[in-house]
C-alpha cells in the first residue's frame, strides 16, 4: 500500500535526482530534465512512478523532524511495509556521500531502528544491515 503524503515536499525535489524514471529514460542518480527552479515542470502529468513515490518525511513519519527534508540531509529515508505482521523495512539511501555519520542522520536511524529492521545504503558500499557493522 502507498502512503498517504502528509508533507508538503517543496522545496526538496531529490527524489528527482535519485529515482529512476523509465517513461523518460531517466537514470537514477541523473537530475532529471523535467525539473524547473519551482519543481517538476510536468507537475499535472507527471510520470506514475514520481506520483507513486513518497518517502518517510513526506509520509509524515515522526522519527524525522519536520525541518529535515531530504534535500537538506542528502539522506532518503523509505518503508517497505512487513507483510502478515513482519517488521517494516526502512531503506536509508544515501544520495551524496559522507551524510551517514552525521548526528542527524544517525539520531534518525536509531528512532527508525526502534522498531524496524534498517538496510543502510551508501553511495560507494554495498548496503548493510544497521548493528552488523561496527560503526553502524
Ligand atoms: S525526496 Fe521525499 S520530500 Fe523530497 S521531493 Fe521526494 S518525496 Fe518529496
Ligand atoms: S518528471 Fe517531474 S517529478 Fe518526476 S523526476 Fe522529473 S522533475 Fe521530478
């Protein structure tokens, strides 16, 4: 099930760096084309998988302040719901480098990590599973 926005996402637009947008052939991690200095260019007709995507700070979730939009952590923070009452996943993609160690970031991973299983994705590793690693 999709979650319901609850944030309003402007002024962050990362989502349109970092999702992969096959109708235009865009590639993840490619600023996409359709971006404007105000946001999507195409807002009315924007393509399914931008109108489907909603990470955990547009989806309202409370381990992440209000104030801390993707955009301004470089951090993308995203659900994936348990099925048949499994723990949710939380995948935290980070989308430059050198952003996982913040406080920040950190803080906001060990609320996640509370109750749920967390994958931490970095730019140049292969993802891992938060508290398998000695400095995760
Ligand atoms: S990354 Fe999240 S907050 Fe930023 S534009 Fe995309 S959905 Fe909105
Ligand atoms: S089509 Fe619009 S919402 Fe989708 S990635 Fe491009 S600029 Fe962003």
């Amino acid at each position: 099930m999709t979650p319901t926005q609850k944030r309003e996402c402007y002024p962050c637009s990362l989502c349109c760096l970092y999702l992969k947008v096959p109708e235009i052939g865009k590639p993840a991690y490619i600023w996409c084309p359709q971006l404007g200095p105000k946001g999507c260019k195409i807002h009315e007709t924007k393509h399914q998988v931008c109108k489907e995507f909603i990470c955990e700070w547009a989806a309202g979730a409370e381990e992440i302040p209000e104030e801390l939009r993707p955009f301004d952590i470089n951090v993308v923070f995203l659900r994936l719901k348990g099925r048949k009452g499994e723990t949710d996943t939380i995948f935290v993609d980070e989308v430059y480098p050198n952003h996982l160690g913040e406080d920040k970031v950190q803080e906001i991973i060990q609320a996640f990590a509370e109750y749920n299983k967390v994958i931490i994705n970095p730019v140049f590793e292969e993802p891992y599973l938060y508290g398998e690693r000695e400095d995760s």
